[in-house]
C-alpha cells in the first residue's frame, strides 16, 4: 500500500509538471501569436500608406501633363492666330 501511494504521488506530480510546462508553451505560443498579429498589421498599415503615397503621386503628375497639354493647345491656338494676324495684315498691306 505504501509502494502505491508512492507511485500515485509521483504520477500525480509528473502530470503537473508536464501541465505547467505544457501551460507554459501555450502561453508563449499565444504571446508570439499577437506579437506576430501586431507586426503584420504594421506591415499591412505601412504598405497602404505606401500605396496612397503612390497614388496621390501619381495623380498629381497626371494633373501636371494635363495642364501641361492645356497651356501647350494654348499656346498653339495663340501662334495660330498671330500667324493669321500676320496673314491678314500682310493681305491688307499688298492690298493697299
């Protein structure tokens, strides 16, 4: 009888033992799982503002090469009509 309580008594231990070492890990597993969960969404936030960086750039250049070709229509349509003011002058001046 001794002999099984003393067998009891160490299983018993054993068991718990292993249960903290066991709680243990799960803890840590559970730590390294939110600091991993933490990580990825800073990368995910960086990358997103990453994108809207871009985008905003992109659209800002497109904005210029749109005034560019505006102000260079402009400038065509105001040497087209100083071409035909000289035309038009010219015409007049072998008129006279």
């Amino acid at each position: 009888m001794k002999n099984l309580k003393k067998i009891a008594s160490v299983g018993l231990i054993s068991v718990l033992m292993l249960g903290m070492v066991a709680c243990q890990g799960k803890d840590n597993q559970a730590a390294n799982n939110a600091a991993n969960a933490e990580k990825n969404a800073v990368e995910e936030q960086a990358n997103a503002n990453k994108a809207e960086v871009n985008a905003n750039a992109e659209a800002e250049k497109e904005a210029i090469n749109n005034k560019a070709e505006e102000n260079k229509a402009e400038a065509n349509n105001a040497a087209a009509e100083n071409t035909a003011e000289t035309e038009n002058t010219t015409t007049e001046n072998t008129a006279k």
